[in-house]
C-alpha cells in the first residue's frame, strides 16, 4: 500500500484539474480529452484501474469501473477474459473508450483488452509509474504474459491518447523509482544526461525527469512512426530487454521455490527496470567486444548499476537456461548464435550451443565489473 501513497489526491487532482496529454501544447482534463474523441457523439466510457490503486481512489467515477487484481502474475488472459466479460455485461460497443488508469500491467493489459474486444475500441492510457510512462503508455505494444514468457500474447493497437502527469513520481518507493528510470536511458539523447543527472535525480525527482520523459517519449514516437510494427528499426527499442526479460523469467523463477516468508521478504522482487539494466551491461559489452563500439557508455553503465541496482542474485549455473530462454522468447538469437566464431573458431568455453561471449556470466562478475567500473566512482 505504500507504494501507492499519495495517488488519491493526485488523482483528484488530475480529474478535477488539469492533465498533459501527449503530442498536446494545451492542457485538458479527462473529461474534456474524452469528449474531443467523441466527435460530437456521445460515447460510452470505461475505467479499468488495478486494486492497488483503487483502495486509494477516494472519488466516485462518472464511469463505470472495473479493479483488477494488481500483480505482473495477474497480467494473463484469464484477468483479461474478466475484462471482456465486464465489457460484454456493461453493454459496452464499438464506440466505446476503455481507460487504463495504473502502471505497467494495467497498460499493456487493458491495451489489449481493448484491441480485441469486438475486434477492436478506443482506449486512453493514464500511466501512474515512470516505467509506465515511457515505455509501456506509449507505442502501441498490448499484450499478457502467457505460458511463463513475456507478452506473449498481444497486439499492436496504439491508444487515442496517453496522459503525463509527473506528480505520480514523487509517490513511488526509492527501487520503483529507479525501475523505471532505466526507461530514460532507451531515448538516444536522453542517455548521457539520464546517468549524468541520476544521483541527482534520487535526492530531488523534480530534476528534469518531466523534460526527460517527453523526450524519450518523443524518441519513441519517432521510432514508432517509421516502423509501428517491429519489423526492423523499432527493434531499437528493446535495448536491454533480450537478456533483460530472460534474467527476469530466471529470478522469478527462483522467488516462487522460496517457501518461507522470511526468505521470500529478503529476496529482492525481481523489478523490471533492474533486470533490463543488466540486460544493458550485457549487451553493451557484447557491443563493444564484438562491434568496436565506444567503452565509454559502458562504462557508465557499470558503475550505474553497481551505485544504484547491484547484481543479480544469480549465478553461472543459470547462463544455459539464460540462453534458452532468450531463443525461446525468439529475440534476437539466431542460428549464428550456435556457430563457431569466425575469428577465433572456436566456442564459448564451457558453454557450447550458446553465443561465445557468455553475456550471463558477465554481469555477475567482479573481475568483469572492476575492469569496466569507472574509477571515479569506486
């Protein structure tokens, strides 16, 4: 409930007041953006918000709303079946307006609820998280998890509008904050200055953190343009999240064998935006070792992650199941992956069938870390 502190009065706030919505100079409210959309027809409107952040709404909604239970475990197709039931029973059609009021999973879940309700409604996305805001508000990516994997399940369908609000930061906890921070370092000009300015950005999340997500948003958005499916460029995107998303599969894994309740309290939650930085460092030293690129951003990254999001709590054993389940997501390990290196003509030493570079068995490294640690920092 704490990481929810606060969220009522803003959401009073942001009802009765005033909301920037994307690729908008003016401001509107929500009732105001939904009105817009209807086009001098009156249009049925639906909330979906999790329970987390329904037990501190403390406003009766002109809408009608469904809670759903909030969990990155409830993002499946049977919490989204709940939704189209509820759809189904509200009578609700195709002129309908879903709204999704949460983070993450209310994003990408409520999204695809909406693609594929009666083939396809309006929906407006009101991301609560820094990591909802950048990532998952924006760009059109709906979908479930499904069989274990990440968003398995989904469609591309982008929302009629996204609404920012920054005031949301200032009531998440210090690891949801920095979760969602790693999103500010995917925007191509906002990376320098993402790591120049995080320390900074902890004490005081006023920092430029508004600035910085308009323009990682409107880097995505110039991305997405060129290539709204993913076929090629967009592809850009998912820096970090090809062994981002495996080591997050592997620590969740390991969360659910442990069966006392002290040892799952003093288990670290596996976080998104934790795993996807050290899916970063992963793939940034593959960058530099296999494609001549610049150490420096690597470096930074290093010391980024050892300051702020230590090292997962994993070891070598797990690198072939790593590796597995980056093929199984089908990103972007190829059949090159299980080839011999051309220069060298030889495999990964004790890790055959995997790519050379054991990229796992990196990011748990102390010798690895040392090497590419600045010294500034340590």
């Amino acid at each position: 409930m704490q990481i929810y502190l606060g969220f009522a009065a803003i959401f009073l706030h942001m009802l009765e007041e005033s909301c920037t919505f994307a690729g908008k100079s003016q401001e509107m409210s929500i009732k105001e953006r939904i009105e817009a959309l209807q086009g001098g027809k009156e249009r049925e409107v639906f909330v979906l918000m999790d329970s987390k952040v329904a037990a501190l709404w403390k406003m009766d909604l002109p809408y009608p709303t469904l809670r759903i239970e909030a969990g990155e475990e409830n993002k499946s197709i049977a919490t989204v079946m709940q939704v189209w039931e509820w759809l189904t029973e509200q009578g609700a059609t195709r002129e309908a307006v879903l709204v999704n009021i949460g983070g993450g999973v209310v994003c990408d879940l409520g999204g695809f609820a909406a693609a594929t309700y009666l083939r396809g409604i309006d929906y407006i996305n009101v991301p609560t998280t820094l990591l909802a805001m950048v990532d998952a508000a924006t760009g059109g990516k709906t979908g479930v998890n499904f069989k274990m994997l990440k968003n398995r399940v989904g469609a591309f369908h982008m929302p009629k509008a996204v609404i920012i609000k920054p005031q949301f930061i200032e009531t998440l906890p210090p690891e949801e904050f920095l979760s969602g921070y790693t999103a500010l370092l995917t925007g191509e000009k906002a990376y320098a200055e993402a790591i120049a300015i995080l320390e900074s950005a902890v004490c005081d999340r006023n920092v430029k953190i508004g600035e910085m997500i308009e323009a990682c948003r409107a880097y995505k958005e110039h991305i997405v343009s060129q290539d709204p499916e993913e076929k090629g460029l967009r592809k850009v995107l998912n820096f970090g999240h090809t062994v981002g998303h495996a080591i997050e599969e592997i620590v969740k894994s390991q969360e659910s064998r442990v069966k006392s309740q002290e040892s799952r309290a003093k288990s670290r939650e596996a976080l998104h935006g934790y795993c996807v930085v050290w899916g970063m460092v992963a793939e940034l030293y593959l960058s530099v070792v296999l494609l001549g690129c610049p150490k420096e951003p690597l470096q930074q990254l290093v010391s980024v992650m050892l300051a702020y999001y230590g090292r997962p709590q994993c070891n070598c054993k797990e690198q072939s199941e790593l590796i597995a389940l980056m093929r199984k997501h089908q990103f972007h390990v190829t059949q090159k992956s299980r080839r011999p290196d051309n220069q060298s003509g030889r495999r990964a030493k004790g890790n055959r069938g995997s790519p050379r570079l054991p990229v796992f068995a990196l990011i748990i490294s102390r010798g690895f870390l040392e090497r590419y640690r600045l010294r500034r920092h340590g």
